[in-house]
C-alpha cells in the first residue's frame, strides 16, 4: 500500500494518468486500489486494467503488453513498474527532464537495493547476496547495458509503433522483460539511461523458508535461458556461464581457505602431544605436511592476503551501504535512517557465501528442467519461449 501512495502522490508537473493492471477483478490487489482511488476523491486519472490470463508468455509481460496498449494516444512517456517498487517524490520528473534533454536516450531504468527486516533469516540473506552484486554494472556508468524490469521509462511513440522489436519480442514466447529489452538494446546501439538518484528500496522479509529460497533462485536463473532470438541467447547463455564461474571463483578459494585454516588449528592444537610431533622413527612428519606446517610463511603470506581482501571488502561494503541508505533518505525524507539500518553482517556474508555455493547447481538443474513456478502459475519453455501455462496450479 506505502508502494502505490508512492507512486500515486508523485511530483510531477506535466499531464499524468495511472493504469494498474491486473489479471482480473478476483485478483486481491483490485479491493486495495479501488480504496486507493476513493482516497485520491478525482486529483489524478487512474484506471485498473484486466488483462486477464496469459497463455504463451509469462503473466508480467502479458499485463505488460495490456499495460502500453491501454497508454493515452497523446501520452509521452510510459513508465512500466513492479508493485513493489517505493518511488522518491522526484523521480519521474527527473527522468523524464533527462530524457527530453537528450533524445539519444532510448529509455531510462533504474535499480533495486534490497533492505532485510531486523529479524530476518540466514536464507533472507541468500536472497539478498543475490541482488546485492548487481549495483555494481548498474551504478559505474549512467549509460548501460543492464535493464532492470522493476523500473522502466519508454518514450510512448516508439513502443506505440514497437519500431524496435519490444513488443513483438515479448508477445512471442516472452517470459523475461529486462533481458528481453536490454539485448534488444545491445544488439541494436540503443541508449539505455541509469542515473544515480533511480534507486530504490526494497524490503526483504524476515521469514525465508528453504522453500521459497530455492524457487525465488530458479526464477532469478530461469530466465538465462529464455531468449527471442540468437544474440539474446548467446548474451544469457554467456551470463549463466559467468555468472556460474564468478560464484564458484569465489567460494572455492574462500572454502580452501577456511578448511587451511581449521586444520593448522588443530595441528597447532596437537603439537604438545606425541603421537603428532613424533615418535621415534618420526614418521608422524608426514603427517604435519598435510597440515602444510613445512610451507608455514608461504601459506601464512596467502592466508593475510586473502583475509585482508576480506576486510577490505567488508569495509566497502559497509561504506558503499551505508552512501545508499543516506541517498535513499536525501530523495524521499520520509524515510528515516533507522528504518534502513537494519543489516547483520555476518549473515550477509553467510548468506552470501551460501548463495554463490548453490548457484551453479541451481542452475544446472534449472537448464535441465524446462517449468518453473511463479506466483501460483507454472510456465514450461522450448527453445527459449514460453509454450504452455497453467494458473491457480497449486489449487487445482
């Protein structure tokens, strides 16, 4: 509910109309924004839009597709957000001021920062480690490469006529917006714009069951190999590739590490005794060796490195969070900074570290299986589209 206020009390001077879609008036969220609209008493156009149910693509493209259909012909600009996502007062006037100052720009995203709850679990954690990285490709540059889905400005009169290939993209088998758009993007030199102040807060809860952890990583990993065309299936095979490399180029070091480090305490630990530092015919030096005690300054000399690399980042970490949390309450003063302090650091890491364990597997097994479920609706996939789609799965 504090989302949609957000987006409905924006600070806009321009011409602006609402369209919530939803897939029909059984959806939960209809009685919520039908309060919504009573509240507002006409001080801005609002609609609710019932796409109804999808068939060949995933639920969010279809609601996306109804969504830009439903655009005023004299419209501009078009918006597309998730409704989770908490908007700053300022926000599309800004993009949009940006926008019409350079007419290069083909659209405007923007990117997630994922808050946990005070009380949250190791497996909340998880699924934040997993968003967490992505700050990185999205905040070095303002032109990018990356679009995030949650947040999405088009100029109405390119996606009216689809010029570029968006909608017929997701309307065949579409199953992922952002990567959908951004290969469309890659592949055909257009400009997408990623401004500092587009960032926005997004609360994790506090209860993560085993469950829910795992399919929220399949969903995040499904769509690597979801695609409409070659250049899009090369770009997120390639990602999948990395981004399965990058998870085990980290853990494994760090497990080696910690298990180094586990077994020079307990030879360290041993040492008094005889049967460890040796008997007569000192045979038991063999066995120190595979403690590494003989390579003592070399594995001394890489065990500071890699913990100063720790720290070091841990330090960063908390400097880059602590810069987020002050730009979230400098764009939206009624966030408080209490509100947003709420990170464990060591379950961060945990959770981190269990995260990019379990990423290569997840998604092997994810390239393997060809259905996914999301929401209460199960999608099955061939050949990078969406084939088939069942609703209510869970319930019939």
């Amino acid at each position: 509910m504090a989302n949609w206020r957000s987006v409905l009390s924006l600070d806009y001077g321009g011409s602006l109309e609402y369209v919530f879609v939803l897939e029909d008036k059984t959806d939960p969220a209809y009685a919520v924004i039908t309060t919504l609209i009573r509240e507002l008493q006409g001080r801005r156009p609002v609609r609710i839009q019932s796409a109804g149910f999808a068939e060949h693509t995933s639920q969010k493209v279809h609601n996306l597709l109804a969504g830009i259909r439903q655009a005023s012909p004299d419209s501009q600009y078009a918006l597309c957000l998730d409704d989770d996502v908490l908007l700053h007062p300022g926000l599309l006037a800004s993009l949009v001021r940006d926008m019409e100052a350079d007419a290069g720009l083909f659209m405007a995203t923007g990117y997630p920062f994922d808050v946990p709850a005070e009380d949250a679990c190791l497996l909340a954690y998880a699924a934040l480690s997993y968003h967490l990285p992505l700050i990185v490709p999205f905040s070095v540059k303002e032109r990018t490469q990356f679009v995030w889905g949650g947040c999405m400005l088009f100029r109405t009169s390119e996606m009216r006529h689809d010029s570029r290939g968006i909608l017929r993209a997701w309307a065949d088998g579409g199953y992922s917006d952002d990567l959908t758009v951004a290969s469309q993007c890659t592949e055909q030199q257009l400009t997408i714009y990623c401004p500092g102040y587009s960032i926005f807060p997004q609360w994790i809860e506090g209860g993560y069951p085993l469950r829910r952890w795992w399919n929220y990583l399949r969903r995040q990993l499904y769509v690597m190999d979801t695609y409409s065309n070659e250049h899009n299936r090369r770009t997120n095979h390639s990602l999948a590739a990395l981004h399965a490399f990058a998870s085990w180029g980290v853990v494994l070091p760090a497990t080696t590490v910690m298990l180094r480090l586990l077994l020079w305490v307990l030879a360290i630990l041993l040492l008094p005794t005889q049967q460890v530092y040796g008997g007569p015919d000192g045979s038991s030096y063999l066995w120190l060796r595979l403690f590494g005690i003989d390579r003592c300054p070399w594995s001394l000399a890489s065990l500071a490195s890699f913990f100063l690399s720790i720290v070091y980042l841990m330090l960063a970490l908390r400097w880059m969070t602590s810069t987020v949390l002050d730009l979230f309450c400098a764009l939206n003063p009624k966030l408080k900074r209490h509100q947003l302090d709420t990170f464990s650091w060591p379950k961060l890491w945990l959770g981190f570290y269990l995260n990019n364990a379990v990423i290569p597997v997840c998604i092997a097994y994810t390239f393997l299986t060809k259905h996914i479920d999301w929401s209460g609706i199960r999608y099955w996939r061939q050949h990078g589209k969406i084939i088939r789609v069942v609703h209510s799965y869970e319930r019939s």
